[in-house]
C-alpha cells in the first residue's frame, strides 16, 4: 500500500494515526490494508508502508519528494481494507486445516506453536489469527475435519465385498500407517492431547468419533463389535507407534489384525442367516 504526500520546500512535519490497529493479512502474502490513515500535517515525504506480522516489524521507507509546492492537507482520508471472495477465504481456511492437521498429526498440536503450524501451511501467524480465534479454535477445526476425513475412507468399502471389508483393517494396522502418522488416523495420534482439552474439542472430536462408529457398525453388524473394533485398531497403532523396534511392532499389529478378522468373521456369519 502507498501513500504519497507531496512536500513543500519548506519540508513541514507529516503525522500518521493508525485506528484502532492495522487489519490482519489474509494470506501468505502479508500486504497489509490499514483501517485509516490521517495526514495531519503537510508532508515531504513519500512513505511505503509494509508490515511483517510474524516480526511485528514496521517498516517505514522515507524519501524527499522535489519541486511540489502544498499548503497544507487537513482532510482525513480512509482507505479501505482488501477485500477478498468468500471462495478465497474458505480456500484459505481449508489449506490451513489439512496442513496443519497433518503437522499437529506428526508432531503434536500442543507441543507445536501457532507459528510453526502456521509454517506448515506456508503462511503467517496472522493468517491463522484471521481464521481462527486461537489455538483452541483451531485445535477444535482440526480435530473435526480430521475425524470428518477418516469417516469418509470408509465409504469406498464395498460392504458386500469381503475383501474390501478385510482391506480396510489391514490398511489401518499397516507399518506404514504406524510411520506416517501425518497421513492417517487422528485418533492414535490426537486423543491423548484431545483428553486434556477444552469442551469445544471435545465436542469435535465426540461428534467425529460417532461419524466413524457409525461407519465402522457398518462393517462389523453390530454397535458393541465396532467399539471394540475401534479400540483395538486405535490401541495397536499407538503401541506400535511407541516402540522402537519393528519387529515388535509387527508383532502387536499382526495380533490385532487377527483378532479384527474375527469381529469381520462375526458380521459375515450374521449376514448368512
């Protein structure tokens, strides 16, 4: 944004006053609207204004402007923030919770500030701060669309196909879902953190957690035989996940991968009745 003031030759004094604050940018591009500027007095400058949000640095480049003649400037001028599509913005809103999910996935909200969150999206803090009242918020964004995106995986099972029923539990207790944690479930990676969390998360993630029961009830024939289901699926991850070696982990994935097949085996033997 740039505002120019032509000088006198007698090069009198310019004043801004910025109110209430400068307004937040919504992208990564950090070209900042004001909410208004006044020139109070005549000035000799011409001023480029920039602000970096994740510094909090103002930058004020001033150069002398010759040969115009201006008494003085009395009249306030507004300028307008930059106004964006709402296509843009929930574009903008959406980016920042699939790649933040997958960053707090991996390394853990709590233990992952807002700016590096923000990083992972590629924009700054004050893009989240745009979207999202806080990290509860946030948390509570990502928590939901998380679980909204494993419930959703499941509806490429064929339940009439047995061998896409049993696909789906071998790719959940796989070595690569326990080394990826950024790619699959939320719920052995964020449950220990969502446990401590306001009730805004925990509403997410409860409303979430019923969307993927009623999915997995689908698959097994039965409320309870999904619970345990999920259970067993969650715990056998977040063990393997602990343990250093993978031979151990192969261990605990297998046991539980038989132990679903006779959940599956269950559903299968309702059905021929």
């Amino acid at each position: 944004m740039i505002l120019i003031a032509p000088c006198l030759y007698d090069a009198t004094t310019l004043r801004l006053d910025f109110k209430p604050t400068i307004q937040r940018a919504d992208d990564a591009s950090c070209l900042l609207p004001l909410s208004y500027c006044r020139f109070v007095h005549v000035s000799p400058f011409f001023l480029s204004y920039r602000e970096d949000l994740h510094n909090k640095i103002m930058i004020v480049i001033l150069c002398i402007i010759r040969r115009c003649q201006l008494t003085h400037i009395t009249k306030t001028h507004y300028i307008q923030p930059m106004r964006y599509p709402k296509e843009h913005k929930d574009a903008s809103r959406q980016r920042l919770i699939e790649l933040g999910g997958s960053h707090a996935k991996k390394h853990g909200f709590n233990e992952s500030g807002m700016t590096s969150l923000a990083e992972s999206a590629g924009v700054t803090t004050g893009a989240l701060y745009k979207h999202f009242d806080g990290k509860a918020d946030l948390f509570a964004a990502l928590v939901g669309a998380e679980l909204a995106r494993t419930a959703l995986m499941y509806d490429t099972v064929d339940l009439a196909d047995d061998a896409s029923v049993a696909n789906s539990l071998t790719g959940y207790l796989s070595l690569k879902h326990v080394m990826h944690p950024e790619q699959g479930c939320p719920l052995p990676s964020l449950t220990p953190e969502i446990a401590r969390a306001d009730e805004a998360v925990k509403a997410a993630y409860q409303e979430g957690l019923l969307a993927i029961h009623a999915k997995m009830e689908c698959l097994t024939g039965s409320s309870e035989e999904a619970w345990t289901l999920m259970a067993q699926n969650v715990g056998a991850v977040m063990l393997a996940r602990a343990i250093p070696g993978e031979k151990l982990q192969r261990e605990i994935l297998s046991a539980l991968h038989k132990a679903g097949e006779k959940l599956l085996a269950n559903r299968a033997q309702r059905a021929t009745k």
